[in-house]
C-alpha cells in the first residue's frame, strides 16, 4: 500500500521527513518516525502548514514513503 510523507529542505540536498514520536522508548531522537498518510492529498493538505510557515513551496514536499522493514 501507497503511504506519503512530508519532507522540509534544511539546506541544498538536506531534506528531512516530518516526523512525530513512535511511543516507544521513551521520547529520545531516535524514537521518532515520519508522519504518514494514506493518500497524497491527505499530506498535501498537511503539508500546506509548513509551505505557510516558510513562505514558499520549495522548502516543501510530498513524497511517496517507501517503509523499510527490518527483520
């Protein structure tokens, strides 16, 4: 299944995925995962917080997340 995600430019070639607390572990770093959607217009309407917070579009993008499973 198609999931989406929203991604903000840092700096030239540095994006990074929103993201929100997985709920284990105890709220450190490497505890969270990018918030996901299950339609493109569902992060779309997301992501029109953060263009309005930058000011512009090209700071901000939705992507089709590809979830890595490790076994």
């Amino acid at each position: 299944m198609k999931k989406y995600a929203v991604k903000i430019n840092l700096s030239v070639d540095d994006w990074i995925y929103v993201t929100e607390d997985s709920g284990i572990g105890g709220g450190n770093c490497w505890d969270l995962k990018p918030v996901l959607f299950v339609s493109e217009s569902e992060a779309e309407r997301y992501a029109k917080i953060w263009r309005k917070k930058y000011n512009d579009g090209r700071y901000v993008q939705v992507v089709q997340y590809e979830e890595e499973i490790y076994q």
